[in-house]
C-alpha cells in the first residue's frame, strides 16, 4: 500500500528505478528539473521538458495530456544531482489557473508497479505551474516529498526561483509553450477521494474532501523566521522572496494562507557500506568545508523536524475533524438514541481516532529517533560559532589559537517543540550578521518572562548580550570584529565586567547622553564613508582613521541618553549598517521607548527579538510552527567566558 503525503512530508524510496504517473483534471504538461547539492538548476540543459525530452536517468513526457507516466532511473542520473524535481504546468490555451480544476494527482511506483507513495496536489488556486514532488538525496539515500508549491505568474516564475536567471527562465519558458499545441477539450479525470483511507504513513489521504474553515492569522508573535539568511550555506544570493510563490503548507482542511520559502539543501552523504545503517554525520560535498557540510546538516535536521511535526499534527487534525462528524452522523440518526447502538457509534468513531493518530504517532517517532541519532553525533561535532558553552570545543583548547577566518553562522540558541522537548535544533543566524539582533528584556513578551523579578530578567537580558558579543570576538581572527557599548546609565556594568577586565573593547562604556552621541557619530561617520568609497570603487582610499574591521554597537537601556538626533543616527545604522559592517545588538523594553509612538515601528520591525528566556515567538521558514527559544548562556559559575576571552586577548597580542 502507497504512503498517501500530505504538503510537506517526505517518505523514504526503497527503489532506485522508478515510475512516476500524473492524473491531472485537465491536459497538463509535465516536466523534470535536475538540482544540485542545493537544489539549484544551473542552466536550462538540466530541465526536461517536450522540446528536450532526454536527460541521463529521465525522459519527460511528450505533449500535454491529461495523464503521464515516466520512468525515472536515479542511479543513471548525473553524479552532482541531488535533486529530481517533477514540475506541473498548464499550456497556453487550456484553463487560466490549477483551482479551476480537480486537484492533479502524482505517484511513485517501483519496478514492480506497486506503488511507493502518492500525493494529490489540493490548496492551489491562481497558480498555472507547480512543483509536485520531488525525490532528493538524505544520507547516502533518496526520499520523495510532497512539495506542492505554486506559481501563479507560471514557469518563468518557477525557474527563476529554481535558480535560472530571469531572462533565461522567460526563454525557457517560451520554448516550453512552443513545442505544445493548444489542447483540446477533454473530460476531467476524476481523483480519488476516499476519506475512509488509511495509510501505512499514518498520515490522512491529503485529498478528503469537505469544508474549509477558516485559518486563524498568525500572530506577530509566531511572524517571525529565526534567521536572516536563505537557509543553507552556499544558497543563490539572488534568490526571489518569498512573496514570489503562495502555496499552503496548511492541512486540506485549513484555508491556505503560507508562503514557500526558498528550500534548504538536503545534505550529501557518502556512499553507504553494505550492512551498515546509514550514518547521521554530515556527508562529503566536493568544494565544501566541514563548517558548510555541518552547517547545512543542523539546517536539514531543522527542516525534518518541522514537516515531520507538521504531517504528524495534520494526521490528528484529520483523525480530530472525521470522529466528530462521525459522532454527529450517529447522533443525528434517531434509531442511534435508542439501546446501546448509540454508544457503540461512539465507541467506534473515537477507536478509529485513537487508531490514526498511533499511527501517526508511530511513524513521527521513527522520524524523532533519526534526528535524535543525527544530534548525538552531530552536537561534539560543531565548531566553536555553532557549539554549546558547554561544549568541550570551549574546553579542550582547540580554540587555542587564532581562527583563521571568519565563521560562516554563529549560535543564538536552541529550538524544540512540544512534541520532543529534549529534541534541541542550534538556531544558527549567517555571519556576518545581515539584520540587527534585539534581547527583549521587557515582561510582556511572554510567560516566562512576566513571572520573572525586573532585575534578574534585565541582568539576564545583558549577560545573553555579552555571551554573543564574547562568542563573536572568539570565533573571529584577531582584529576582524571591534565591539562598541554604549551603555548611558551605567546599569549593565555587571554584566560588560568581563569584557571591560579582558580589555577586548574598541572603547570604554559610552555613559550619559554625550557618550551616546559621540559614539553614534563615529560609527555614523564609518557608514558614510564606506558608502561613499564602495560607490566610488575606491575603498582603499578610506581615511587612515577609520576601522576597516566589522563594527559591533551593544546598545543597553535604550532609549535612556537618546535625543531626537541619537534616534535617528540609531535607525540609520540599523538600516544601512550591516551592508557595510557596522551590526547592532539592542538590549531594550520596547514599552520604554513607547513615546516615540510609531516612529520607532520600523526600527523593531527591522531587527531580530529574541528573549532571555524560553519564549515561542520564533516560526521556521517552511510550516511556521511556533519554536520554544531557549538562549545559549554560559554554565552557571563556569569561567568559560572568561577563557574564551583571554584568548581573544592573547591572539590579539
């Protein structure tokens, strides 16, 4: 029996040769486009489509029709694709949109014909191209996933967010449409809809009808992705936004209303030993570092943990929504109030609830012990920038020396949720620092943190401060990153202690409304004149005055010190800082500054909240689940912070 996916699942190919079939309502064309260790298509050669049918391991279907079928042989495919992606398309003069017609229908069989997973493509609306599954490689092994993921300005849109540049993705495009008539009218394809189905996943059929209620908005709260960056190392850096591709990664049942961001890289893997279980540790990618490799690896284990909670969720949605009207059924039905049939009614629709959702079950922990695995080997693994202060590599002396180069992501934290509490993903923002982090030291910014006393939370809020300034002067070379803190009151001085007695500074503590200002002028100053000479392409020509390493501005207390000006030179180097090195770092209670009413609005907007304690505030890139943030903070009463920055003193000399 196939595994029946849900948007977002993936399943395991115990096949390398396989069959794919499309059943669409309405002629469609299908096409293949072959991705590498980050999913990008590097040039048109490597889509299949029916002007160029053949590709080594794939040959694309021929015209448009309202069914497909096509082998697939992935031990026949080119060694760099790491993924097969099958796309959906409706040709020129056929309907203006996928919701006009009955939901397009994918499945993978084997050599056999027995099939390995289906999928059904439901939630689409205006979009006229569709990325419907594809199979990609996960630890020296290929899975399918259900993707689903829309475009609504058609196949120009869908290449350019696989990696093609916009005029080659419109010259596709355009190739793909002239090699196919306009189809004929043909009679719907029906899709089957059998609500009853169970799946061996134990995830629901995705295509059980009924109504839609509607999705409630997400809150601010859950609004915001943690991490600046497109996800994984070495991602296009032109990659279009998000707003370039709406889908729905909700259940059949919710309204769709998400958006697909730019999809992380499964990871490579070495080839995998006979009799061996695969390895969880981050494979061998020619041209990429161990940092890179890990990197990508934490960002897989992220991604998996989200669908798979998802799908699991979804399953007890379905179970949840089919025992109600199930029990509704049977209390409508007046033979069903009289005697015990009643309650047999009810005994049984809450035994097949209780039966889906084990399944489900089931299966989300077969997932939850390989990411478990994964983490068990990956955690000792992680350099200094992606490591626990707990880690030994903060211990054992391999960050003796000087690094040699920056970091590629640095360790804010971890992510868990309820599902696995002691599951913990590293939440790892890119480096250097492409938007300004904000430690939100206020009490209303969730439970944790209103029954916390004032004083310990914003004494917590700080030293989170000092942690991630002290990480970033350890995992950078020596003179690379210059730290700056204004501090007008004078109230973190406890916890800048460290910092000020291993004299890594640029400066003493700004205090009082002068330090503020003079401090926001220089860096003010640095912004201009860096602007001035990337426009001129004559950055060698800076004053001898100026700082050519990365600037860190902690602000602590704002907005105490700040007039009308300090607050503009603020939002200015929020905005146009960290194009040019300067970053900043706010330990603030937004409620404090609330006279400035929304003038301020921007600058929060524009930075990344976190909390000193655990918070849920964070959503991932891919289903937005709410993620339980916990900070990364020194062992209570270790001196590792002090190590960590004696040695940044002794590499500077």
């Amino acid at each position: 029996m196939a595994a029946e996916l849900v948007r977002g699942q993936n399943h395991a190919l115990s096949e390398h040769r396989v069959r794919i079939t499309v059943s669409a309502g309405t002629p469609v064309l299908a096409l293949a486009s072959l991705g590498d260790e980050r999913g990008t298509v590097t040039g048109p050669e490597d889509v299949a489509h029916p002007g160029a049918r053949g590709l080594p391991g794939i040959e694309a279907p021929e015209g448009a029709a309202a069914r497909h079928g096509f082998a697939v042989d992935l031990d026949a495919v080119a060694a760099g694709v790491h993924r097969v992606a099958v796309l959906l398309s409706l040709p020129p003069g056929g309907p203006a949109r996928f919701g006009a017609v009955a939901a397009s229908h994918v499945a993978v069989a084997g050599p056999d014909g027995a099939e390995l997973a289906e999928y059904t493509l439901t939630g689409l609306e205006s979009e006229t191209a569709v990325v419907a599954l594809e199979l990609y490689r996960r630890q020296g092994a290929w899975k399918v996933r259900a993707v689903g993921q829309g475009y609504a300005d058609g196949l120009p849109a869908l290449f350019t967010d696989q990696g093609l540049s916009a005029p080659a993705a419109a010259d596709l495009a355009a190739r793909v449409h002239a090699c196919v008539a306009a189809p004929a009218a043909a009679d719907p394809v029906p899709v089957a809809a059998d609500s009853d189905a169970v799946p061996v996943s134990g995830v629901p059929y995705a295509g059980t009808p009924g109504p839609a209620p509607a999705q409630p908005p997400a809150t601010a709260a859950a609004a915001q992705a943690p991490g600046p960056g497109p996800g994984p190392a070495s991602a296009p850096a032109a990659a279009p936004g998000p707003g370039d591709a709406t889908i729905s990664y909700a259940h059949p049942r919710r309204r769709p209303t998400s958006t697909e961001p730019p999809e992380p890289a499964p990871q490579a893997a070495p080839p995998q030993q006979p009799g061996r279980p695969p390895s969880p540790v981050a494979g061998d990618a020619a041209g990429w570092s161990m940092e890179e490799r890990l990197y990508n690896q934490v960002w897989g284990m992220f991604e998996d943990l989200a669908r798979a909670v998802a799908a699991y969720r979804g399953a007890v949605e379905f179970a949840d929504n089919r025992m109600e009207r199930e029990l509704d059924e049977a209390l409508s039905d007046p033979r069903h109030r009289l005697g015990g049939s009643g309650n047999a009614a009810r005994d049984t629709a809450r035994a097949r609830r209780d039966e889906l959702v084990g399944q489900a079950r089931a299966v989300l922990d077969r997932d939850l012990a390989q990411l478990v695995a994964e983490s068990e080997v990956i955690e000792p693994a992680l350099p200094a920038s992606y490591a626990r202060w707990d880690n030994p590599v903060w211990h054992d002396g391999r960050t003796a020396g000087p690094p040699e180069e920056a970091p590629l992501a640095l360790r804010l934290g971890d992510l868990h949720l309820p599902e696995r509490p002691d599951l913990r993903i590293p939440m790892l923002v890119r480096v250097p620092l492409e938007r300004g982090l904000w430690i939100d030291n206020g009490r209303t910014g969730s439970e944790a943190a209103m029954a916390m006393d004032t004083d310990r939370l914003r004494r917590a809020a700080m030293d989170m401060a000092v942690a991630h300034a002290a990480r970033l002067l350890a995992v950078h070379p020596a003179d690379r990153i210059s730290v700056h803190v204004i501090d007008a009151a004078g109230a973190g001085a406890a916890s800048l202690a460290p910092l000020v007695r291993a004299g890594v500074l640029a400066a003493p503590p700004a205090a009082g409304s002068a330090g503020v200002t003079q401090t926001l002028a220089r860096l003010t100053r640095r912004v201009d004149l860096v602007q001035m000479a990337v426009r001129a392409g004559a950055p060698e020509d800076l004053p001898a005055d100026v700082d050519t390493a990365d600037q860190l501005l902690i602000v602590h207390d704002f907005p105490h010190g700040f007039d009308d000006r300090a607050v503009t030179q603020l939002r200015y180097l929020a905005d146009e800082g960290p194009a040019v090195g300067v970053h900043l770092l706010m330990v603030a209670d937004r409620d404090e500054a609330s006279a400035y009413g929304p003038l301020l609005d921007p600058l929060w907007r524009s930075l990344m909240r976190l909390s000193p304690v655990p918070d849920d505030h964070l959503a991932d890139p891919w289903v937005h689940h709410a993620w339980t943030f916990e900070p990364d903070l020194p062992p209570q009463g270790s001196r590792v912070l002090d190590q960590a920055l004696e040695r940044v003193k002794t590499n500077r000399g």
